[in-house]
C-alpha cells in the first residue's frame, strides 16, 4: 500500500482543474453583482461586523433592562413586545426630557429650527421603521419595526443630550 503525498495531491487537483477546463469551460470571476462563493463570504462576514458593531453602539444606548428583559424572553413573541414596549416609553422619556432640556437652553429663533427638525425627525423615524413591517413578514417584520422604533429613539435621545452638551 502505498502512501499519500502533498505532490501526488498536487497532481490530482491540477489533473481535475484541467478536465473542467476542457470539458466545462473555464468561467471567468464575476463581478460584485454575482460573486463568486469566497467573495459572498466576504461580503456576508463584512455585513455581519457592520451588523454586529451598530447593534453595540444600539445597545450602548438602550437601556441594560431592556437587554436583560429580551434575554428573560427567551424569543417569545409577546414577552419581546413587552420588552419594546417598556424601553420605547423609557426612551421616549428620555428623548422628551432631552427635548425640553435642549429647548430651553436656546434663543427664540433656534427653537423654532429645532421644533421643525424634531417634527420632521419623527416623520422620518415613523415612515422608516413602518417600513420594515412587511406585510407578509409575519411577527419578525412586527419586531423589527418595533424594534427600528426603539433604536432610532435612543439614539435621537443621545444626539440631543450630546448637542445640550457642546
């Protein structure tokens, strides 16, 4: 019996590329529009960290009693929207208190630019997380909604406390 050797594997694996060569063509790369298996991994990987890295900055600004509440969950629907519904009034709690807090800290004309910027946000931040309640999404679509709600709040809430600061 004889044994195995990186060349004769070497061998083997150009034999094979030769065989579809001739007999399958040989398929150039694709582009980004259809990439090739390692490129979607790439892709895939790259859009997981951006997921995973704004999820952080996400949490960082919700409340640790939400993220304790979603981990009591334990993926049940009605918990997970008990969970939303309690941090959107904390958030919103919060984003009101920043609100006035900002508002009252600035000269007449600023706060009409801010009642009109804040109006404006809240049109955005409804049409955009109505958005992704697809119809035909069933209860995840409902929790991303929901869950865009929150996220866009705290964050709105932030940026207004950050703005008092400076």
């Amino acid at each position: 019996m004889s044994g195995w050797s990186p060349a004769e594997d070497h061998g083997r694996r150009e034999d094979n590329r030769e065989y579809h060569k001739i007999n399958m063509g040989a398929r150039p790369r694709r582009t980004i529009v259809g990439t090739t298996s390692v490129s979607r991994r790439y892709l895939i990987s790259a859009c997981l960290v951006l997921s995973a890295l704004s999820r952080a900055q996400a949490e960082e600004r919700t409340s640790s009693d939400y993220a304790a509440c979603l981990d009591k969950s334990g993926g049940v629907t009605p918990a997970m929207e008990d969970c939303i519904r309690e941090e959107l009034a904390r958030q919103d709690r919060r984003l009101n208190g920043a609100y006035k807090t900002l508002m009252d800290s600035l000269p007449e004309k600023r706060k009409a630019e801010l009642r009109d910027v804040q109006r404006k946000w809240i049109a955005f931040r409804d049409a955009n997380c109505g958005f992704y309640h697809d119809p035909e999404g069933g209860t995840a679509a409902r929790l991303a909604s929901k869950e865009c709600v929150v996220t866009l709040t705290a964050e709105r809430a932030h940026e207004l406390e950050t703005l008092k600061e400076k």
